[in-house]
C-alpha cells in the first residue's frame, strides 16, 4: 500500500469512528484512491439508539470528501445494534 493509500485509510478510520460507531473489526483497503469498507461495524455506545443506515450514508457522505478519495465501496459489510 503506498504512503498516500496508508494515510487515507487512517482519515477514513477517524471518519467512520467520529460518527460514533466502533470500528475496531471493520477492514479498510485503500488502492490508488478507492477505499473499500468490510468487516463488522457498530455503535460505538452498545445501548445508543442510533439509525445504523443513516450513520452509514453520513460516514460514506464524509470518506469520499477526503482529498485523495476517488470512490468507496463497502463490501461484506455486517452491522449490529441500532435501530
């Protein structure tokens, strides 16, 4: 993974992690600007009431503004939790 594609997949953890939801089992892949998201994602809050779909198109709506990112891709992705 080249130094920028490193640097992308660290802003776009901060990102999905800033909508309060816990990325610790979700994996990044960053190549030559498009990211693709897999893995399990959840609140980071286990007794939030929270709008999973939304909080996922808002995070989306953040990691393709980051300079750099061409297009994303989520990819056998599981949530849990939320409403």
């Amino acid at each position: 993974m080249a130094v920028e594609d490193k640097q992308i997949a660290m802003r776009v953890r901060r990102e999905i992690v800033r909508r309060s939801l816990d990325a610790s089992q979700l994996m990044i892949h960053v190549a030559h600007g498009h990211v693709e998201l897999g893995g399990i994602i959840k609140p980071a809050n286990k007794n939030a009431a929270i709008d999973m779909a939304k909080e996922l198109e808002f995070a989306r709506e953040r990691v393709i503004r980051i300079p750099g990112v061409r297009d994303m891709t989520w990819r056998y992705l599981r949530f849990f939790g939320g409403a």
